[in-house]
C-alpha cells in the first residue's frame, strides 16, 4: 500500500477490507487512543461510513480494539461533532 493513511482489516466474513485513517486522538478522559477511519463505502443517503475504534499507537501493527463505555463513545463523538462543526464554517 503506497498510502501510509490505508490500512487493511477483515470483516465478520474473513474478506479484506482495505480503509483510511482519517485522523487519530488521545483522550485524556480515557487515557486510551483512538482511530477514526472510513472503508470508503456509503449509506442509504450517500454519506461516507466512518467508524473509530481504540489502537496502542506504540505497536508496530497495531490491532483495533472496540469502543466499550458510554462515555468512550461520548468522548468519540465530541470530536467529530466539533470536526463537523469546523467544515461547515469553512
């Protein structure tokens, strides 16, 4: 992969999916990291599909963990609220 923001990982069938980071962040509420990315698909309305998950940014491959608490997804959700809020002002 020549795109160092694309990554791979395998959905619930074993087939490979290939996506972009589209940024990460450290919560100093959690004390966890996370990556926000798209597998570049779309919903019903058009609108790109973006997921986040936690990831040890000190690992050389680091492996995608789930979003567990109310409040990670919370903490999650805030930043791209603000993101989205930015783009529309612009």
């Amino acid at each position: 992969m020549e795109n160092k923001n694309e990554f791979e990982i395998f959905n619930d069938k074993g087939e490979k999916i290939t996506c972009n980071a589209l940024f990460t962040f450290e919560s100093d509420e959690t004390g966890k990291n996370y990556i926000v990315y798209t597998d570049n698909t779309t919903d019903e309305e058009g609108n790109k599909k973006v997921y986040a998950s936690t990831f040890d940014p000190k690992e050389e491959n680091p492996v995608l963990g789930p979003i567990e608490t109310d409040e990670e997804w919370k903490v999650t959700e805030n930043i791209l609220n603000k993101l989205q809020e930015g783009t529309k002002s612009e």
